[in-house]
C-alpha cells in the first residue's frame, strides 16, 4: 500500500487540490446566497423558493462532496511516507483549521436549514462577518503548508 501511495502522490496531491477548491468556492458562495436570501426575500419573498434550491444544490451537489473527497485524498496525502514531518508544528495547525472550515461548511448546513423552516432569524451583516471565518482557515492552511513558518 505504501508503495502504491508514493506512486500515486502526484495524482492525490492533484485531486486534493481540485477538490478544496471546489469546497473553498462553495464555503465562499452559500454564506452570500445566505445574505441575498435574508435582504432580498425576507420572511415570505416569492423568490424565497429559489433561494432555498440554490442553497441545497449548492451544499449537496457541490460542497459535501467536495468536502469529503478533500478529507480522502488529504488522509491520503498524510498516509504517503515522507510528506509530512510530524515533528513540526506546521500539522497541527493546519489540521486544527480543517477542522474549523468542517465545522464551518456544518453551520452553514444547519443556516440553511434554519432558513428553510424558521425563515430568517438572522441579518446579512451577520452572514457576511461569517463569510470571512474560511477566508481566515485559508490563510492559516496555506502558510502553515506552504511556508511552514512553525
């Protein structure tokens, strides 16, 4: 296994980049359709429908499974011999960030389906602060594997 792991590093690196993009795209987007939903629609907008369908697509379609291939291929990467040196700091803090941008794609899960079913409980200010928490984990991922300042 390990020897298949060495072979395929490229492809894996390259899959698990392709699907954090499309995980960050998503992280980035439904926290703003959430900010046009609770301004433009309110409570009882027509178009509040359309919002809902663009939220659940988004998060089904695009985001949980770019989430979970990001999660395989990422434990693939950890798994091939030589990638990480687990003596630095510089795994850990990125692993604590992934933690915080699943634990972010799952608030955005539950806001969307609190606006589903409750309606809007909170502001677009609101949504947009949030919208800066994985702008932060991605910042604190990229150094920590690119530069490896600690």
């Amino acid at each position: 296994m390990i020897d298949f792991l060495a072979l395929a590093y490229p492809w894996t690196k390259s899959l698990h980049v392709i699907s954090v993009i499309a995980w960050m795209a998503g992280l980035f987007y439904l926290p703003r359709l959430f900010v046009y939903h609770v301004e433009k629609v309110g409570q009882n907008g027509e178009t509040a429908e359309l919002f809902q369908t663009m939220e659940r697509r988004l998060l089904k379609a695009i985001m949980n499974p770019a989430m979970i291939a990001s999660w395989v291929f990422g434990i693939a990467l950890i798994s091939t011999p030589g990638v990480v040196d687990w003596a630095a700091a510089w795994p850990y803090a990125k692993f604590a960030a992934i933690i915080g941008m699943t634990w972010f794609h799952m608030w955005c899960g539950a806001r969307r389906k609190d606006l589903m079913v409750e309606g809007v409980q909170r502001s677009g200010r609101h949504y947009r602060l949030m919208n800066e928490v994985p702008t932060v984990l991605l910042i604190v991922i990229v150094i920590s594997v690119i530069a490896r300042p600690f």
